[in-house]
C-alpha cells in the first residue's frame, strides 16, 4: 500500500513541478518573443507614420532614425487592391513578397514565413487627401501603406531560447523526478510511521481485552456448570470476574482517552490553578491507600506554586504517578511527593522506594502497553497506558516528564511545566 501511494505521490510532485516548470519557462519565452517583436513593430509602425504623398511623391516628415533600418520596406497598396510599387523602390524585392500582403487584415503586426525567411507585417490604410503618387507605370491611387521587415535574426534567437527552455526542462524533469521521489518517501515516513503505530496500538489493544475476556469467560462458564452452588460457594470466581471487569473497564477508559487525544477532540482549558492545593487534594486521596499497603506518603511543597494548567489533567495526573508508585513499591515503604518552583518552572517529583526500574525498560516507560515485567503488572492491575496518558498531560501543557532510578533504590519521576509568571 505504502509502495502504491509513494509512487502516486512521486508522479503528482512530478506532474506539478513539470506545469510549473512549463508554465515559467511560456512565461520567458513569451516575454523575451514581445520584446523582441515590440521593438520591430514599433520601427515599422514609425516608418509608416512618417512618410506622405506630397507632389506626387512619398516624402518623410522627418529625417527619423527608422528610416534608415535596412530589414523595414514599405509596399504600396492601391485602388484595385494591387501591390503597384515599393518604397523604397526596389523590383526585385517586388516579386519576392509580393505574397506577403494576401489577406492581410489592417492595423493588426502578423508574422509570414515565406522561403525560409520569416517577415513582420503592419497594413495601414492610407486617409490624406493627397493620395496620388506617381510611379514609373503612371499614377496611382493609394489605399494603404505596407510596413514589412525581416524578422530573421529574431526568430533564431528565439529558437535558440526555446532550444535552452527545452534542455532546461529535460534536465529539470530528470532532477524533478529524483527530487519528487525523495520528497514523497521523506513525507511518507511519518504517514508510515502514524499507521504501523495505529496498528500496533490495535493489535496491543486486542491483546490486552484478550486476557479479562478470556478470564470472565472461563469463570462464568465455570459458575454455569454448577448451577445449585450459592454466591458464596462461587465467590472466587465471581471475585476474577468482577476484578477482570474493572480491569477492562479501566483499560477502555484509558484506550478512549487516547484515541482521543490522537484525533485531538480533547480541550484543555488552561486557567490559573493553585499548584499546592491540586497536590495536597490528591494525596489526601492516597494516604489511605498507601497505608493499606504498608506504605508512607509524605508531602513537601515550597509556597505559592502557582501555574497555567487544566485542574482536572493535573490531577489526573498525579493520580496515575502516585498510582503507579503505590503499585511497586513493596512494603514497609515510603512515598514523596514534592512540589518547588526552579526559576520559570514548577517541578513536581514523585519518589518510592520500590524495586527501581530495569535500565533497559528506562526507554520506553512511556510507551503504551510497554511494561518491563508483564505478569506482575497484569497482577497489580496495570494496563500499561497510565505513563502514556500522563506523558501526553504534561505535553499539552509544553512541559516535560522524566524519570529515573534513585541511587538509594527506587523510580523517580519528575514534571517539569511552566509557572505563572
């Protein structure tokens, strides 16, 4: 799949750079062709402004420098629509583009190729009163005044310039296609990257329903088989099912919020939050619960930690760091938590006294569905995606998460998000 869509992308960037390249490369030769034409029909046009009949004879008005450019001739139509005579008076120029002028439409430059020579037209109908010129085959009456030049060098230079355009583009398209290929693969890495993630996120998902369902299943089919057996006769598998239950109904919740998160549908509503009463709120919540298992909580904040954050995801928070502590730290053992402000940061530790942390598993504490000892955790209750959640909270307020073993013996973990200025 990943193939196909490289090789779409590949083809569209190139089909784009090529209609650019094209549509640049028109522009040029478009440009440098009316410049160059320009100039010529502006010499023409000025020849013909410049001359009239007077006394019978076609005279400048003035000694103009377009009177002198060598290419421009003057053809002199009359009355019947016949090319009488040439001006200057040259013959032999007569038979040669006497078929220039066919159908030449008036006031409008044209361009004519004829014997492999390429000339400019302008027919200007000729309105003074004074329209009779004498001419060796007597006098005529003229009708209009044809301005033609040879435009020969111009349409070399041109296709010179359409030559380069050409090359330009051939060699373009080759680099274009080396370069669009490499664009789409680097741009294709994350897309990758996104969906080998979303399927290992689902398969890990599958994976993790796979155990609870299997437990409540085996159970309940085992409750069905002895139907005359009371509640209490079956209360420890009824115990498994109802453990398994909350043990996915934790995990669906968890699952939700990362979905969530990913389509980024969930809001956080940043307002000013008093850091310290956050804190003691949730380890008011704990003590009891570290106590059951033979653990001490103690707290130590500064004063005044005050921050920019979501109350409810930072207490979410906290709740998933001092859960996780509680779970592996084994009694008799000691919990802290500590709250200070360092500079512009509000830094919020969680310390046990636990087992530590694997060196290896260091790495990839936050990664979903990532636990180092897998049976203990499924044993404690854990779903391996209360690090991820609590990784994303403290992205989404532009914080940081790290986490380490203590010298002594234990995991620390510590958030560090921006305090209110």
């Amino acid at each position: 799949m990943f193939k196909r869509t490289l090789r779409r992308l590949s083809v569209m960037n190139s089909i784009v750079f090529l209609l650019i390249f094209v549509f640049f490369g028109t522009i040029i030769y478009g440009f440098v062709a009316y410049r160059f034409f320009d100039k010529v029909d502006e010499a023409m046009f000025n020849k013909i402004k410049n001359y009239s009949i007077v006394d019978g004879k076609m005279v400048p008005y003035s000694r103009s420098r377009f009177l002198f450019d060598p290419r421009i001739f003057i053809l002199i139509r009359d009355d019947r629509g016949q090319v009488s005579t040439i001006f200057p008076y040259d013959q032999d120029n007569m038979e040669n583009v006497v078929d220039l002028i066919a159908d030449v439409l008036p006031y409008q430059f044209q361009t004519r190729t004829i014997e492999n020579h390429t000339y400019r037209i302008l027919d200007v109908p000729y309105r003074h009163p004074n329209n009779i010129l004498d001419t060796e085959r007597g006098p005529v009456v003229v009708r209009a005044l044809i301005a033609v030049s040879i435009v020969d060098s111009e349409v070399a230079s041109l296709h010179d310039l359409l030559i380069v355009i050409a090359s330009g583009l051939v060699i373009g398209m080759i680099i274009i296609v080396f370069a669009s290929y490499n664009l789409a693969k680097r741009s294709m890495i994350p897309i990758q990257a996104s969906w080998e993630k979303q399927q290992q996120f689902v398969a890990d998902a599958s994976h993790e329903l796979r155990t609870p369902l299997a437990v409540v299943t085996s159970n309940a089919e085992l409750i069905l088989r002895h139907p005359a057996h009371s509640v209490e006769e079956e209360s420890i598998r009824v115990t498994n099912i109802i453990r398994e239950v909350r043990r996915m109904t934790k995990l669906v919740s968890n699952l939700l919020t990362l979905a969530r998160s990913d389509a980024n549908q969930i809001e956080i509503k940043l307002a000013h939050v008093n850091g310290n009463e956050v804190i003691e709120t949730v380890t008011e919540l704990f003590i009891p619960l570290a106590e059951m298992e033979g653990l001490t909580l103690q707290v130590k904040l500064d004063e005044q930690l005050e921050l920019m954050a979501d109350k409810e995801r930072l207490h979410q928070l906290l709740v998933i760091l001092l859960d996780n502590a509680i779970k592996y730290t084994p009694p008799p053992g000691q919990l802290l938590i500590t709250g200070s402000k360092q500079g512009s940061s509000l830094v919020i530790t969680v310390e046990d006294s636990g087992p530590g942390i694997p060196t290896e598993d260091l790495p990839h504490v936050f990664d979903r569905f990532y636990r180092g000892d897998k049976a203990r955790s499924r044993e404690k209750g854990g779903t391996g995606l209360g690090l991820s959640i609590a990784k994303w909270i403290v992205d989404q307020h532009n914080g940081k998460i790290e986490v380490a073993n203590k010298s002594g013996g234990g995991a620390k973990f510590s958030v560090i998000l921006p305090a209110k200025k």
